[in-house]
C-alpha cells in the first residue's frame, strides 16, 4: 500500500480539512484530493464523508485510520534504524577468514584495535589455509578473507592489502644464521615445508621455478602443516624453513630464531583482502578495510 496516501488520508482525518491537510504536508489541495481519491478506488469504499463543514471517516474510513497509524509509526521506526545504522556507531559481528601467515601475526592486534575503537562489534577470527579461506569467502560463509597467495577463482576477487617478505628461518647459531646462502648450500640442510595449499609455499614453489629448479629438488625431509608447526622445528633446532618475517619476528628478536637470505631469491607475497565477487560489502567490513590498510600503510 502507497503510505503517501496514507499519510494525506490520516492528515485529512486529523485536521478535518482537506486545505490544512496539504498545508500540514507541505503540498497543494489537489494534490491530496488526488491521493484520497486514489485510495477509495483502490479499496472500492467511501473513507470520507465530505457533506458537512468539516469533513469526517466513515466507519471504513476509521478501521483504515486505526491501522495506517500503525504502518506509518512502523515506517518511521524503520527509516530511524537504516539512518542510525548508517551514520551512528558501528554494530554487528565481522567474520574473517585468515591464512596462517597474516592470521598468527598481523591480523590479531588490527582486530584488537578496531574492536576497541568500535565497542558495539564483535569479531570472529578464523585461521586456515589459503585455499581453504578462499572457498570459505567464495561460499560466502565468511565475509572477507586475507590470504597470502591470490589464486584465481571466479567466486572471489582480490585487492591487494599489504606485502610481506619470505624469509628462511633456522635456528639460533646455525651456520645460515643471518648470511645469504646458495641453493647447493640449502640441498645440504634438512628443509622443513608447509602443507599444499600455504601460501608461503606457493611463493616459494614460483620463486624456485624461476630460478629453474623445483622445490622438489631440494629434497624437503619433513612437511608440518602450517607456519606455527614449521616455527615450532625450527625453534627445537629440526632444520630450516621458508616463512613469512612477519610471523618470526617475535622470535627474531628474542633470539629464538634467526633468519637468512637465498642467492637468486627474493620471495615475497602480496598479502590479499579476498571479497566474494558480486557481494555487496556491509558497513562494518568497509569500516575495518580502511581501517587495516590506513594501520598498514
């Protein structure tokens, strides 16, 4: 139902008058004598009885005034929450999804800081691998993801957030510890991977394959699913891994962990904000985009 001509019907009943109620709406009489006659027709009865001096509903005319009150108060509430949600305090959960690299480091003290400064949300953090993140955001369980590798994939699209260098982690004191070593000099050590499907070892498999080898060929001894499992054989001395520096440098400068360089490689990732494509962005992740990347620039 029009709620115009029930605001110019309900403006009728209260003043009596079809001349103060197109004052009282800002519009000219006419106007209003066209939305009265509009809505009769429409429900087939007569709302108005114009034969005295003032004019007053009749019995239809006053069940229909009765309950478009209601639908007009309902359409004021309404048109008061859009415009409060859309301008006042920001509300609701956020769900990300996070692959290990930006998820363990990163993200953390960013979503700690925008909750804080945004008391009303709540935040929900999840930690997987890439893929797994990606298919999450393409089935829009969750609504943004930041990954390390952007894999193409119609569901999604991706911006670029930040940029993150890779790093080969070993233990305190090894003899790679803070030198730039060869790819020979790196067949001799026992090399830790992540799982398929980590970033990291996605930069890591195009930066060798650059350089004309595979990672295949350096002859990994141990694959331990995600970055904090790697982090975890090198701390205890087990070999070394490629790795993102952001996710070691607590342990870089505590001095459980050191780092080292590869001839002939400069592996580094763009750190990804994965959206699914065609989905209309709510507030809140808009607030929390622009406040990561205003942290992060």
């Amino acid at each position: 139902m029009d709620t115009r001509q029930l605001a110019a019907f309900c403006a009728v009943v209260e003043r009596k008058s079809f001349s103060q109620a197109a004052e009282r709406l800002g519009v000219t009489q006419p106007a209003v004598s066209l939305q009265i006659r509009a809505l009769e027709e429409r429900l087939g009865q007569r709302l108005l009885d114009r034969s005295g001096r003032r004019v007053e509903p009749t019995e239809a005319g006053l069940a229909l005034y009765r309950g478009a009150q209601k639908l007009l108060a309902l359409e004021r509430q309404l048109v008061e929450e859009v415009v409060s949600g859309a301008e006042g305090a920001l509300t609701g959960r956020l769900e990300i999804g996070a692959s290990t690299g930006p998820g363990g480091s990163v993200l953390p003290p960013l979503l700690c800081e925008f909750q804080a400064a945004n008391p009303t949300t709540t935040i929900g953090l999840s930690v997987y691998d890439t893929q797994t993140v990606v298919d999450l955001v393409g089935r829009r369980e969750l609504e943004l993801g930041v990954v390390g590798a952007a894999r193409r994939q119609r569901a999604v699209v991706f911006e670029p957030l930040f940029r993150d260098e890779v790093v080969l982690a070993c233990p305190p004191g090894h003899t790679f510890a803070g030198r730039t070593v060869s790819l020979e000099e790196l067949r001799s050590e026992p090399l830790i991977v992540m799982q398929e499907g980590a970033g990291v070892r996605q930069v890591i498999e195009d930066e060798l394959r650059k350089a004309g080898t595979r990672l295949r060929e350096l002859e990994p001894k141990l694959e331990l699913g995600l970055q904090e499992s790697v982090r975890s054989a090198v701390r205890a001395g087990h070999g070394v891994t490629f790795i993102s520096r952001s996710a070691v440098e607590a342990e870089v400068e505590a001095g459980t962990i050191a780092t080292a360089r590869v001839d002939g490689l400069e592996p580094a990732r763009e750190i990804s904000l994965v959206r699914a494509a065609g989905r209309s962005p709510t507030r809140l992740a808009e607030a929390f985009v622009t406040f990561a990347r205003e942290r992060l620039a």
